[in-house]
C-alpha cells in the first residue's frame, strides 16, 4: 500500500463569524491511499480549535506512509493504525471506506451497511454579522430553497438578528449555535424570548455537566451537545443531560467511531445530529453517507467555500445528493 498527500487552500466566500472566531480561509490536505491501482481520497482540515496546522497534519502522514507502506492490505492498515488526532485519523478512515467502496463498485453507504440512501436537507449556517445582513442572506438561502437555517448567536443583538432570519425566512426550521459563548443563565433568556426554533446546539462551554442538567430542565427546545460529545464514553454520560449530540467525524475520528457513536446515542434515546468543519465537498462527503441516522443534517462546510475544488453531493439549494458512484461519489473539478 501507498500513502500520499496535497496540501491546497480553501477560501470562503466570506469570513464567517462565531462567537469565539472569525474564520476567512484555512488549509486543507488531501490523503490518498493506493493498493493494486486504486487510490481512496479523504481530506483533513487545519483548525486552532483542534491545535492542527498543515505542518503537524503533513508530519503526522509523513510519520505514517512507512507503516502504511508495509501493510498488504487494507484490513492489516485499520489493524495497525497508530494513535492519530481525530481528524486526521478521519481523513485516513475515508481514504480507506473509499478505496473500499471503489473496489467493490458501491458507493460508501453501502460498505456501510446502508444499501438505500435519499436525498436530504442540509441546514445552511448563517454567521454573526449585522440584523439586517442576517435578514438579506436568511431571504436569498430561503428563496434557493433551504429549509433549515443554523444562526451562529453569542453576540449582543442575537433576539434581533434571529428575528429577523425568522421574519426573511417564516418556513425553515431554526438551530441556534453559541459554540458555547453564552452562560445558562442567558441561554434560557434569549430562548423564552424566541418562537420556532428547533434545536440549540452546545449554548454553554463544555465541560459544565451540571449547568447542562440545569439548562435542560429550563429549555423549552431540543438541547444537542456538540463540543462536549467527542466519544462513546461522553454520549453515554451525556444521556440525561441532553437531547441529542452532533457527531462530527473530525472531532470523532472518522466513519468507524461515528457508527458506534451513532449506535450509542440512539440507545440512550439521544437524538443525532450530523456536523461539519469548514471543508471541501471530499471533507464532507463521508458524513453525507451516514445521513440516514441523523434528525438534524448539518453538512454545509463546501457551500461556504469561494471556489470548492470537489463536486459530488448537492447542497446549493439546501438538498444533498450523491450521484450513486462508488465510493465516496465525488470528483477533482
């Protein structure tokens, strides 16, 4: 088997604004893996929130092309992998399940147990910026056909500008995401004040277990925990604390661990949704091959982007479709 990798730029069509960032571009690396003529492509994404920049990403790969080069198969690479950052690993997870899945001539879903896949509405992220930035962008998404908003909040004006994508755009579902900027407290405030929204996602910083237990018993909406759900271990503990996790193979580590992820929060009665990072259409892709399991879908991280380098799954009307090719389904523009 062989290891390679290429290291390209992702630029968004506009910065995009959280409550602890403000994010206008960042890299990615692409990683293939070859056996017998067919190469798997997955892709890896540099964030300061995970502490990965191109030059940990390339020395880790770099570290793991003499491993991979001595495996013979697929199957004694997932045996022999060593300990790697989650999204990294889920780069190399995807590179595997597509190289998988082109061998077979199926498309990943069916590798994963999924034989029939349909078309699905994507919510479409819309960042902190100015109340009517948010009305004119929350009309056009609508008018294009998306169905479900997520309005990054954590800002002083966050009851006008939710108003007002709710006003621009009166059918879509709504998610709210703080990305953990605001304090249970507010979180309850801000959420009584509103009508028609349908998840918060991660209100309050992670780690405060006991504020989530107080916040659930007050919030009148679902309660998803993202930056606090990474493993199996945190879906379990988090089971009478929230309403559903946001399982995200870069925080996971890929398809394998979100399958058990996924498996998990639904025997604990935790509704799932299916997240993203800021990504190319190959970086999300995986995830769209699990959609099935998911009630909130929210793989929008290519429809950011400038100029996205892979086509393949949808979305630019608020519905993602894969083509039926195997593998992963996407292809270089």
């Amino acid at each position: 088997m062989k290891l390679d990798w290429t290291v390209y730029g992702l630029e968004l069509r506009s910065p995009l604004r959280i409550s602890r960032s403000v994010m206008a571009r960042r890299d990615a690396v692409r990683v293939i893996l070859e056996w017998e003529g067919v190469r798997g492509h997955g892709e890896v994404v540099t964030s300061r929130y995970y502490e990965l920049d191109v030059d940990r990403i390339t020395g880790l790969l770099r570290d793991l092309a003499p491993v991979v080069a001595s495996c013979a198969d697929p199957g004694e690479l997932r045996a022999r992998l060593p300990e790697l950052p989650p999204g990294v690993l889920a780069a190399v997870d995807a590179a595997l399940h597509d190289l998988e899945a082109l061998r077979a001539g199926v498309p990943v879903h069916a590798v994963l147990g999924i034989p029939q896949w349909t078309d699905v509405p994507t919510a479409r992220t819309i960042g902190i910026g100015s109340v009517r930035d948010a009305a004119t962008e929350a009309g056009a998404l609508a008018a294009r056909g998306f169905r479900v908003l997520k309005v990054k909040v954590g800002a002083e004006d966050d009851v006008a500008r939710v108003e007002a994508v709710r006003a621009a755009a009166p059918d879509a579902r709504l998610v709210l995401d703080p990305n953990g900027g605001w304090t249970a407290e507010q979180a309850v405030r801000v959420v009584d004040r509103l009508t028609g929204v349908d998840a918060l996602e991660q209100p309050i910083p992670p780690g405060r277990w006991d504020e989530l237990a107080w916040l659930r018993e007050r919030c009148p909406v679902p309660l998803i925990a993202d930056e606090d759900a990474a493993t199996v271990a945190d879906v379990r503990a988090l089971a009478d604390l929230v309403d559903g996790v946001n399982v995200k193979l870069a925080k996971c580590g890929g398809l394998t661990a979100a399958r058990e992820i996924v498996d998990v929060a639904r025997a604990c009665g935790l509704d799932v949704m299916l997240g993203c990072l800021v990504a190319s259409s190959l970086g999300i892709a995986p995830a769209v091959h699990l959609t099935g399991h998911a009630r909130w879908v929210d793989l929008d991280g290519h429809l950011l982007l400038a100029d996205d380098p892979w086509t393949g799954i949808g979305g630019e009307d608020g519905t993602l479709r894969l083509t039926g090719a195997p593998g992963l389904g996407v292809v270089a523009r």
